[in-house]
C-alpha cells in the first residue's frame, strides 16, 4: 500500500530522471521473484490457512514482548539482490485491543477514503468487486496512485492490483493483493506526458505483493503484514529505498490501519 516512506523535502525536488537512468526488468528475474512469492505461500500462508499460525508466534523476548505490548515489531525477511532485481520483504506485527476483522475488512475495502487511510503514499483510489466473488472470496480489483517525494528525489504511479478477501472462518480472514500494473509517470508534475513503459523505467517499484493475516485474540485482533516488492537493486546513494522504505512503509501500514478501525 505504501509507496516509501522518507526525509521531508527540503529543497527543490528533482525528478527521477534527472537523477538515474532506466532499467529494464528481464524474464528471469521475475521469475525469481515469482518463485519467491510461491514459497511465501506455500508456508506463512499455509501455516495460517490451517492452523492460524502467525509469524509472531515463533518469537520469543524483546519481539513478543513488544507485540504483547500493544507496539508495531517489523522485522526484514529478505533483502538481497536476485537477478538484476532486488527482493525486499518485510513482515509487521500489531494487537489492536478491541478491533474485529469486520472492522479491518471495512477499512481494507473502502478504497475511496484510502488517501484519508493511508495519506500522503495513496493520493487517489477506487475499487470494483469482481463477478467471481463470494462470501467466503471477496474479490476485488483496485485502482491507486501512489506518489512519494524526498530531499532529493519524486515519483508517482498509477497502480492496479488484484486483491482477494478470504474469510477462512469466524476468527481468521486474510487479504492477499498481487499488483496487475504499475506505470511510473514521466513527470509527476505533468501527468499529460504520459508513462514510462512497464518493466523499462526507473525501476523503484516493478512488483508487489502484500499480504494480511488478520486472527481474532484477546478481545481485539492480530494483524500481521507482508510486503514483499521487486525494484532495482538499490544503486549507491540510494540503498534507502528499498530497506528502510519497506520496513517504514510496513510500519506505518499497520499504524494507518489501527487508526482507520479506532475511527470506525
């Protein structure tokens, strides 16, 4: 959902093709970031899918401890370069004290009011349910504009994502969104030149994958985060934007959403 998160700017803010040339996403790589998503899913999914096991629930001290708290723990997954792409996943662990998932579905599918949610990544959203959907399968495809500037950096893109909303029983639902296109704008400051092509721009964000868990307990919810994206690998001076990027971004995800149910 969150496109980065960064120094305020400053300063003049130059856009990304002032500062970097583009790249191009070729097959393999994807590749490998398709396998890794397939992995993902055969076991943190899985393992929710059938026994509500979280990722929280293997740890132990300064984590748990924190978790059980009432404060947001991030903690990276994966971060390296594979290809010539980067994978970076970060998961996100929250108890929010007397939330529900009807609460959470409520705000995850008013697409709307997502600038209101998650301001100032999301300048813009809507959404459409699919024919296919059911009670148990609620599926949707949304539409976003995600716009990040920084001291010396601004980008924006206009995203589609394909999101499913599975209610696996009365006290575990999760939401699981594959991004369908992401097209960087030209020149954030004038729409009206258009997009870089898929795969042939600045390479900041090519894919995405974000994942939700979301399990009744304790008289509020669990929720669990997983954002996992492919980008360029971080070229030197700009390493910030895939690490600290996704760990903040997972970060405020979890903090946008307990505001967005406190208000419901």
């Amino acid at each position: 959902m969150r496109l980065i998160l960064g120094v305020a700017a400053t300063c003049t803010v130059l856009s990304a093709a002032s500062i970097l040339p583009t790249v191009h996403l070729d097959g393999s790589t994807l590749k490998l970031f398709q396998d890794y998503i397939a992995e993902f899913e055969k076991t943190d999914q899985a393992a929710f899918s059938s026994a509500g096991k979280l990722w929280v629930d293997d740890q132990c001290c300064g984590k748990r401890s924190l978790f059980d708290a009432g404060k947001t723990v991030v903690e990276p997954r994966e971060n390296k370069d594979v290809g010539s792409g980067s994978i970076h996943h970060f998961t996100g662990m929250l108890h929010v004290p007397g939330g529900t998932i009807e609460a959470v579905r409520r705000v995850m599918q008013d697409y709307p009011r997502y600038p209101k949610y998650f301001g100032p990544d999301v300048t813009a959203g809507a959404g459409d349910q699919m024919p296919d959907s059911t009670p148990a399968d609620e599926h949707f495809h949304s539409r976003l504009t995600l716009a990040e500037s920084t001291l010396w950096i601004a980008v924006e893109y206009q995203t589609v994502y394909d999101t499913h909303y599975l209610r696996l029983d009365r006290n575990r639902w999760i939401s699981h969104s594959t991004s369908l296109s992401i097209k960087e704008l030209l020149d954030p400051s004038n729409p009206a030149r258009g997009y870089y092509p898929e795969g042939d721009d600045h390479g900041f964000l090519w894919r995405t994958n974000t994942y939700w868990f979301v399990r009744q307990s304790k008289g509020g919810i669990d929720l669990e985060a997983n954002s996992i994206t492919l980008s360029r690998p971080s070229p030197i001076g700009f390493g910030w934007w895939g690490t600290k990027r996704t760990r903040e971004a997972v970060d405020k995800m979890l903090r946008d959403v307990k505001t967005a149910i406190d208000a419901k």
